[in-house]
C-alpha cells in the first residue's frame, strides 16, 4: 500500500483505492470494491456530478488505479500545528493515508496555503485541482475571509459555490467542515470576538447549505471539543495540535465510512511522534511561529482594529444585535442569489 503526495507534504505508505467507474456489470464493480457510477445522466448533472461515462470513454480510469485526493484551504488544512522535519502535516495527510482498501493507493496533492481566502481557491487552487481530475476533494476555508476589513458573505458565497461546483462536476466526492469562531479560540475581548463570531456564523451558514447544494460529505470541526480540551489546540490557540489533526482525520474518516466508501484501517487517535513539550512549543513560537504571526499581523491587524472600533460603536448605541441579524440576513440573500 502506498501514498504518492504531490503537494508539500510526505505522506507515509497505507491503504487507498476505491475508483469510480461509470459503465454496467455491477458484480464486477463490486468484486473491485468501486462503486458505480451508472446511468442516469440527468439526475447527476442536476446533483452537479458529471457524468463519470466521460471519463472512462478516454481511458481515465480502470480497476486497481489509486484514488486522487486533493486539498484546498487555508493554514488549516496545509497542516500548521503539526510539524514534521520538512514543514507540516496536517489532517489531510493524515487521512489520505487512509482512504483506500489494502492493495492499493493514493495521490495526494496538498494545494491549501496559508492565509487563503475562498477567492484564492478560485484563482489559483482550483484550477491546480482540477488538473489532477479528483476522484475526492477537501474544500474547508472561510476563516481567513472573517478576520479582513472587507468581509463580503455576498462574495464569499459566491467563490465557495464556484470552487465546489466545478470540482463536484468533475465527479469529485467533496469534503467541507464548519469552522469554530477564531475570537473563542483566541480568548479575544467582546469588542473583537462578537464581531468575529457573527461572521463565522455567516461563513458557517453558507457552507452548510452549500454542502447540501453539492450533496458534500462534511464535519462539524466547529463542534469539537477544542476548548475544553486544550490538548487538541497548538500553542497558537488557533490551529490543531498534532493529536487535533488527527481527530480531524478520523471523523471524516468515519464520514466516509458511514457513507459507504471502500476505505483502509482509520488513523490512529494519536500521532506516532511524541507531542512537541513545553519547550518546543516556546522555541517554535520564537522562531517560525513569531514570523508567522508577524506575516497575518501585516494584513490582518488593521482591519481587526477598524472591527473592533465599529463593534464599540455599536454596543454603545445598542446596535450590536441589529448587526448580528442584518449579517444573517445577509447570509441567506447571497444563498437565495444562487438561484
């Protein structure tokens, strides 16, 4: 069993497989443990898949291929807060090493880079996706899009749709999450964390319908226990630990699972590694974690600030809930927009 990773990341040898096919002989599709992809054309353009007869008709795929796995996002799905000797890990990794049965492979391309925004994914991740024609694809993002002065959920709708649109009409199987709100993880004061928390709302609710709009596997990673078990957050409070990465990759394994995919063994609760003590944690902080923080500080600190003074306006006027239901409002408007 093996792992090839086309992206930053090195993932170890194990389990993956499970291609899809689109013509008939279901006994044996099932011997090769891959699931059909059979006719009704009409109703997978309707469930925006296209059809998988196109990509057998030149050659694309047959029995016993690896599964191609990519990863779009942000600093959370490239990995940031599990180091390994040549960068970061990350859940994805973690879970692409699982994704198929014994006795065949996976190709994992890692294209998430910190600091993205769902526009990002558009521009310059998709497109390097798609070139890899997919068979299952990780689109979480939309925090980063939270944490700039000119948020638009109008626009980040928009971007989110696109981007899992045109991979779930490639035929890729697609994995979205809901993100947990950065002013909790970060123990920010009220006059950031409320406005932050009505954002990620937002963001929150659109990737929810949109999930249901591409018929998407997703995790409620905003639902984990990251604060009451501090373990499972890096010393930045604001990504996964090693151990988080890995719950990550084991609840949508479980998705999976429970949706009916051929995969290999799950990952294991903990990472193989010893967890980085005290120290590390300080020395990576004073070292690649303070020019980090530095490199968000550079574009992200002046519109924390002008949020932060408009939510204090605000709250003296007692406009503060007004705000919070004109940004749900807002949510559902650029949704209705999709048609």
């Amino acid at each position: 069993m093996s792992v090839l990773d086309t992206g930053r990341e090195q993932a170890a040898d194990d389990p993956a497989g499970d291609v899809l096919e689109a013509d008939g002989q279901e006994a044996d599709r099932r011997e090769a443990g891959v699931r059909a992809a059979d006719g009704r054309e009409a109703d997978r353009r309707e469930a925006g898949v296209r059809a998988a007869e196109d990509r057998e008709a030149d050659g694309r795929e047959a029995v016993g291929e690896p599964v191609r796995f990519v990863a779009l996002g942000d600093s959370l799905t490239e990995g940031v807060g599990d180091p390994v000797a040549d960068g970061w890990r990350g859940w994805a990794a973690v879970l692409a090493r699982s994704l198929a049965p014994e006795g065949t492979g996976v190709e994992f391309t890692n294209l998430a880079r910190s600091g993205a925004l769902t526009v990002d994914l558009t521009m310059s991740q998709l497109p390097a996706a798609l070139a890899q024609r997919p068979q299952l694809a990780a689109v979480v993002v939309g925090g980063n899009d939270t944490l700039r002065a000119g948020f638009d959920i109008h626009r980040t709708t928009l971007e989110l749709d696109a981007t899992l649109g045109e991979l779930s009409g490639h035929g890729a199987q697609l994995l979205t999450a809901c993100l947990p709100d950065p002013g909790t993880l970060l123990r920010l004061p009220a006059p950031l964390a409320r406005p932050l928390a009505r954002r990620m709302r937002a963001v929150n609710t659109v990737v929810h319908a949109l999930t249901a709009r591409h018929r998407a596997v997703h995790l409620h990673i905003a639902e984990l226990p990251w604060c009451e078990e501090r373990r499972l957050l890096s010393v930045d409070r604001l990504h996964p630990s090693a151990e988080g990465h890995r719950l990550i990759a084991r609840r949508f394994h479980e998705l999976l699972a429970t949706d009916g995919r051929p995969l290999g063994p799950a990952p294991g609760a903990e990472p193989a590694e010893r967890p980085p003590g005290r120290a590390a944690d300080l020395w990576w902080m004073a070292t690649q974690g303070t020019r980090w923080v530095a490199a968000r500080s550079t574009d992200l600190l002046p519109g924390l600030l002008a949020l932060a003074a408009a939510e204090g306006v605000a709250r003296l006027r007692g406009a503060s809930r007004r705000h919070d239901e004109h940004m749900a409002r807002a949510a559902a408007q650029a949704l209705a927009s999709l048609g």
